[in-house]
C-alpha cells in the first residue's frame, strides 16, 4: 500500500464518526491542538520581542555609543603638557590618514574624545559620560539621527561652551534647554605628578532621548574644541569611530578591520562594535536562549496531549485497525497512517499559533498599554474598595530604566520556520510509540478487544 493511500486512511481517522455520535477520541484531538496553538503563541512573542529589543538596543549601542568600528589612541598617558600635544597631533594625522586611504569600505567617520566628570545641575548632580564629539556628529549620520529623539533644543552645538544631554541626566538633574550647568573633571598637574579639580561652565543646549534610559542617564556631549579644557589626557580615550555599509555583515565587519589595522602605527588599536559591547550582547542572547528554552518546554508538554489523542484514537479505531490487518495490510502502512495523524494535529495547533503568536507579536506595543491600562485600573479600584487614601503606585510591565520605550517589531522567518519544523517534527515523534503499538497488534488480539 502506498503513501497516499495512508494519508487518506489517517484523514479518515480524524474525522472520527462525523455526525453527531460523541467521541472522546475528537474531544482529545481538539483539546491538543489547542494545547499547542495556545503555546506556541508565547513561544512566536517572545522571539519577535526577544529580537527586537535585541536589536534595537544593540542598534543604539552601536550607532550613538562605540560606531560600528572604533579607532583608539591607546599609547601610554603623556607625562607632559608638551607630549600631551604632540600625541594630540600624531592622533589627528593617523586618523586623517584612516580617513583618506579606508575610504572605500568606510561610509562614514567622526572624531571624540571619551571621558568621564560631574554634571552639576539646579536640583541635583550626576556622573556621566563625557563625549567631546565633532560638529555634525549626529546631523551627518543619518543612521544615529533616526534612532535620536530632540526632546528639546537642537542637535547642533551653539558656540564652544553648548552642552547636549540625555533626557535622564536632564531630568535628575533639574535641567531644561538655556540653563546653565557646571562639569566637574580633574585635570593633571603635570609638576608633582598630582591632579586638581576643574569646573567649566556650560548652557545646555539640546536634551535629546534614544528611548532607552541607560544611555539618556550617561549622556553628556560637548564640542571637541572644549575637549582640551574639560578632559584630562591621562584619563580619556581618544578614538575615531568609523561606520560601514552593514555592521551585522561579519564578513564586511572583519574586512574594513583589516584594512584599518593595516593603517595603524604602534599603539593605535581597532575594535569592532563586537569587540566593544560583547558581554551586553552576550548577556542579551543568553537571557532569549534562556526564554526560548522554557517556551520549548511549555510545547513540549503541550504536544504530550497529541500522544494522549493519538492513544484514544487508535482504541476507538481497533476494529477498523483489525480488519486492515486480516486483510493483509502491513504493520508499517497503519503505523505510518497515524503518524501522518499526528502530524495533521501538530500542523492544525501550528496554523493557531503562529497566526496568534505573529498577530499579537505585531500588536506587542498596543497590548502591553492595555495591559498596563488595566492592571493600574485594578490597582486603583482594589485601593478605592480598601478605603486607601492616595493613589498606587504605576505599575509598568517593561520598565524604560531597563527596556526600550517602544519595541522594535522584527520578525526573523528563518527562527518561525524552525519554529514551525520542530513543531511538527515533535507532534510526530510523541505519536511514535502508540502509532507503533497500532501497527504491531495482532489482528485477533484486537478483535477480542472489541
């Protein structure tokens, strides 16, 4: 008998006494591809959100923090106000050169100077980042430039004394676009080998927001002509951060790497965005491995119930199976026949959960504002019944201190195929052994059973 026949004869046991005749043998059927749509749908959230706050977390520490590839001045800290200019100036022309001869397999370049000082603002103070960067630094960078949100000022700097804040630092410190603040940094004194404190005053001149609060609570930007008067030499790192067609593209990655590397005298060293921010990276996919590994168990006990199905289907079929049997069909071809069952069942739960899973996962944004909506809504009510004087505190299921304010939608069809396959695949194996029990009866065992 063939294959096709088998698939007829597994569509015939699932339709299971059409009619109105009750069986537990569909109830089961039913109840299991339920059981896996309902599970698959968190499984597809949680990759689609896995992989966009991945990824839009990623994509701003790249294109506003370390740049897709980075230049740094790694020499040892001059001993002398003299050397500290001569490096200032061999910096520059290694960088110009970097500039002039990668130019093929770069797309971009900017200079900074990162250290790091006190933002002293009206109401409060806070460490941060310094970053001396070059006029245009975000204007020109149109990557950097949509991932930037201008709460309020401009991007631009307004003479040599305008300061760029993170929406955070501004807030915790009390400061609003045309005020004035002070950094706080320590400066060498080159005679005793000693340092000493250094206020410079600034307006602030732009707040700006990437919408991922651990950057917008470091972020303090200043033109690099002010870098020499606010960062010490000792204690900063001087860098040109360079950008690329692809930075995901690790072929393209290593060869513009080679190619600078061949550029670099002693003392100049090139890195990678993946060099620069791995243990984020890392941490970041092992927290999804993590996530993806107990969805995989909640489909796992799920497909269970189709095996369960499977075995009720195969006693509600016994006499049909005999028969078959006496009739000199093979043990493989009624093997194969409800194994082709199982199948059918997983792809029917799969069809539930990845329209469900993908719907809500495009939705994801929306949902969690209702979510919070509602929750809140409770939290206020559940207050109001207790006779609770004052209003609870908001709950927010995705803090913006850790998260993205807004996640990034990315559905990746390579991870929902194998999604898909291991579904299917799992919904086959778990309906292996009652499927080969089915086949190996005898036929007049079956009959006495019946």
């Amino acid at each position: 008998m063939n294959f096709l026949l088998a698939w007829k004869l597994a569509l015939r046991y699932l339709g299971l006494n059409a009619g109105k005749a009750v069986s537990n043998a569909r109830k089961s059927l039913i109840g299991a591809v339920w059981g896996i749509g309902i599970s698959i749908i968190p499984l597809v959230i949680v990759l689609v959100v896995s992989d966009g706050m991945i990824k839009g977390i990623t994509s701003r520490m790249i294109e506003l923090g370390s740049g897709h590839l980075q230049v740094l001045d790694l020499r040892p800290a001059p001993r002398s106000a003299q050397t500290a200019d001569d490096r200032k100036q061999s910096a520059q022309e290694v960088f110009d050169s970097i500039r002039m001869n990668a130019h093929p397999v770069l797309t971009g370049s900017r200079r900074q100077q990162e250290g790091t000082g006190l933002l002293i603002g009206k109401t409060g103070r806070s460490g941060g980042t310094i970053r001396a960067i070059d006029a245009g630094y975000f204007t020109e960078n149109p990557a950097a430039r949509n991932l930037l949100t201008v709460v309020d000022g401009s991007l631009e700097f307004d003479g040599t004394r305008s300061i760029l804040l993170g929406k955070k630092i501004a807030e915790q410190t009390g400061l609003k676009v045309g005020d004035s603040c002070s950094l706080l940094t320590l400066l060498p004194q080159y005679s005793g080998n000693q340092t000493k404190p250094k206020l410079t005053r600034f307006k602030v001149g732009g707040i700006l927001s990437s919408g991922y609060q651990e950057l917008d609570a470091l972020w303090i930007f200043i033109p690099l002509a002010s870098a020499d008067a606010v960062l010490s030499p000792q204690s900063s790192l001087s860098a040109l951060t360079v950008s690329i067609a692809d930075p995901f593209n690790d072929t393209l990655l290593m060869d513009a790497k080679d190619t600078i590397q061949q550029l670099l005298p002693a003392g100049f060293s090139v890195y990678t965005w993946q060099d620069l921010n791995r243990s984020q990276f890392y941490s970041f996919q092992t927290s999804k491995n993590l996530l993806m590994f107990i969805m995989f168990l909640i489909l796992l006990a799920a497909s269970v119930n189709v095996s369960s199905a499977m075995v009720m289907l195969i006693m509600e079929r016994r006499k049909e199976i005999a028969i078959l049997k006496a009739t000199g069909a093979h043990p493989f071809f009624i093997t194969l026949s409800f194994l082709i069952a199982g199948l059918f069942t997983g792809a029917a739960g799969l069809c539930i959960g990845l329209t469900g899973g993908i719907l809500a996962a495009l939705h994801i944004n929306e949902l969690f504002v209702a979510f919070e909506y509602v929750i809140n809504a409770g939290q206020s009510a559940l207050y109001y019944m207790l006779g609770k004087t004052g209003s609870p505190e908001t709950i927010r299921l995705l803090a913006p201190e850790y998260y993205l304010e807004y996640i990034p939608i990315s559905l990746n069809a390579a991870e929902l195929y194998i999604i898909a396959a291991g579904t299917l695949i799992l919904s086959v194996i778990v309906c292996l052994l009652p499927a080969v029990y089915a086949g190996k009866e005898k036929p007049l065992d079956s009959m006495r059973k019946v």
